[in-house]
C-alpha cells in the first residue's frame, strides 16, 4: 500500500484493464489519474492517435460536456459575487428569451403554441429545466428539425459551423421553447445559454471563466483554443476522424460554447476536481463557499422532474442533476459485478482516451458527441454522491 493509501495490485489492475483497449486497437490511447491524500498515480498509454505520436501527460483533449460544470462553478461564483442570481427572470440580460411562447405538445407544430406562465431563470439554465434542449423521441418533431436548420447545436459539437452568440440567441429566440420553464429535464442548451448569459454579464465567456474558476486553480492549459501540437486526434465511434489535432479546436470558436467547447489536460481536470471534493477550497484559499458546491452537488429534480425527463425512461432512477451536473443517487451493481476498486477512499480518478466515440456518462450522454471523457467498465463509483439534506431547490406548485 502506498504513502496515500492506493493499492498497487489493484492500480496493476486498472493498468491492465487500460492497456487492454489500447492492444486492442478500441482506442489510440489512454490517460488515468488516481490521487489519493495528495498522492497522484499517473498511468499514460499509447499515441495521441492511430499512428500517431505517443501520448504524454500534458496531452490536449477536448472535454466536451465536462465543460458544463466548470461553465456552472463560474455562473455559482457570480452568484456569490451578487453579479447574478438564482432566481431572478433574466429577461433583462436575455431579452431573445422574454416573453416565450411553449409548444401546446412537444411533438407538435410550430404554430401551435402558449404563452409561458413565467421567465426563464439561472436557476432553469443549471438545472436544465428551461424548457429546450436536446430531445430524444422515436421520430424527429418538427421543433428539433427547426432548430436543426436554424443551427442551434441538437447534435455533436461544431465550434466553427455555429453562429456568433448574439445571432444564435436571436435564431433560438425565434423558436418556441419545448415546454414551459420547469417543466422537465431538457439537455444542454441550458449550459449554450449559460455561456451567453456569462459572456454579457463579464465581458467574454472566456475571460469569466478565467476570472472565477481556471486562474484561481491554476488550470492554465483549459481554454476554448488548444495547441495542435499538443491536441489529440478526436475520432467518432466507427473510428473515423472527427476532429484532428490542426482542425477546429486548434481555431478560435465563432461561438464560445458552455456546453462542449473546452480543451483540457488530465492534471487540469484533478484541479477541479479536487476543488469540488473539498466544497470549494483550493489550498488555503477558496474560489467557491462550502454551500455553493453543495448546492451544485445536490440532486435539484423532483420525483415529477425526473417522471417525465431523461434520455429513456427510468433514466433517472439511479440519477440526479444539480447546477450543471449528474450525481449517482442510487447504485445497482449487476448480479457478479465487480467494482474495481483502488484503495480505500480513492479520492479522485479520472480517465481520459484519446478517441471519442458515442458518450455512456451523464457528462456526454447525447450519445453522439465525440467525447474524451467516458466511463471504462468496472469504474463504477465515479459518480458524486448526492446530499439530500443541503441546499434543496423550491417548492413548487
């Protein structure tokens, strides 16, 4: 057993299980980290791509929905800063989002429509509950093919095909939200609007999320633009190119996106982590209070929430939202399993592979998104565990 408490037979094993997927050619390679009491375990394998130059610790990925809870802490430090609040209509700082109308069905025309009861909030941005998103039906409604043509971003992330921010806003406004605000679970928009929201109230999305998150914590290589040189080839789940290291995340986004848009490195990802763990301090100082992280971290859908959302029913069973991100409410190992597990407490594991197939995490469940970050079989616990005693959202009705 080592000095913070890791096991050295079971990190043997989860090398094991790493270097699988990379002799077995699913993907070019593969970063895990494990930090345990200031202890960090660093494991890297294989090449950047197919082919292609060895992967280093400092490697570039693009983290596609892991962008949303940094996106979140930034919004929750405003709050804090007094520069925005959780309840308030945000008509004012949003105006394509005032005075919305709701499709009558979800599934139904255009022009059928109702004026919604009230404003969209930040509160309904967090937590996903504006009233537009990514939708998931057995056959595509018209508002989904509207937002499509009106390239919205339904699908996998493309920083140079989407509009400026000002004139996405504008197209999003011109279409009716797909059910009332607070109505039910709708994924990612509300975190392209949070970026939008951001970027009015500070400047630019990225200069805000430098200011409260990445600067205090010292992650000086997540940015919206990476090095090619340093840039891992993204690949789809049939394996084909995505996106190659001198493609469009080497390039400044014409849309800064809150939602998909950050690159990273594995040690940039423990930072923040690390950060939520400890509710908000970072070394001896602080970049959020204690009750803020537990509110992000605490499971804010109600059981009528989460009755009539998700990306298939029963969906969230075993799941929660809080600001920006999934927590595991509930565990179901399957009859056999067998968590792997790397010492007692391992306090942070992340994993990072240098391909991006379909996602299977909460993190990147369009299912589509070419996503660095994913669950690998046998890391079950990497979930954050919900508080349900803190920081509980308001009643409603």
């Amino acid at each position: 057993m080592s000095t913070g408490g890791l096991s050295k037979a079971r990190l043997g094993r989860l090398h094991d299980v790493m270097a699988g997927y990379v002799e077995r050619g699913e993907v070019p390679g593969v970063i895990t980290l494990v930090e345990r009491h200031g202890e960090a375990h660093v494991d890297v394998l294989g090449s950047a791509a197919f082919g292609g130059p060895a992967l280093s610790r400092d490697s570039l990925f693009r983290i596609s929905s892991m962008t949303k809870p940094i996106a979140a802490a930034a919004a929750m430090a405003l709050v804090e800063q007094c520069r925005l609040r959780l309840g308030e209509p945000l008509d004012e700082l949003l105006p394509e989002m005032a005075s919305r109308r709701v499709l009558a069905r979800i599934d139904g025309p255009l022009d059928e429509t109702v004026p919604a009861e009230r404003a969209i909030t930040l509160r309904d941005l967090l937590t996903f509950r504006m009233g537009f998103g990514q939708l998931y039906l057995p056959e595509e409604p018209p508002i989904v093919r509207a937002a499509n043509e009106a390239g919205i971003g339904m699908g996998p992330p493309r920083p140079s095909e989407m509009p400026e921010p000002d004139e996405w806003m504008r197209r999003l406004g011109s279409l009716p939200l797909m059910c009332p605000p607070g109505g039910r679970w709708l994924y990612n928009t509300g975190s392209d609007v949070l970026g939008v929201l951001l970027a009015r109230v500070g400047g630019s999305l990225e200069e805000v999320l430098r200011e409260t998150v990445l600067d205090p914590l010292g992650m000086d290589d997540t940015r919206f633009t990476g090095d090619a040189g340093r840039l891992v080839t993204a690949y789809g789940g049939d394996l084909t190119v995505y996106d190659p290291p001198d493609g469009e995340w080497s390039r400044p986004p014409s849309f800064p996106s809150a939602a998909a848009g950050l690159v990273s490195t594995v040690d940039d990802l423990l930072r923040f982590g690390r950060m939520m763990l400890h509710f908000g301090r970072c070394g001896s100082g602080r970049v959020l209070a204690r009750p803020t992280v537990e509110a992000m971290v605490t499971d804010q859908l109600t059981p009528g929430d989460k009755a009539v959302s998700g990306f298939y029913p029963g969906y969230f069973d075993t799941r929660g939202w809080g600001f920006g991100l999934s927590m595991t409410t509930a565990r179901r190992h399957r009859v056999g399993a067998r968590p792997l597990r790397l010492g007692r407490r391992a306090r942070h594991v992340v994993v990072l592979r240098s391909e991006g197939g379909p996602g299977r995490d909460p993190a990147d469940a369009e299912g589509r998104v070419p996503a660095v970050q994913q669950p690998v079989p046998g890391l079950l616990d990497l979930g954050v565990p919900v508080n349900r005693g803190l920081a509980r959202p308001p009643r409603r009705g």
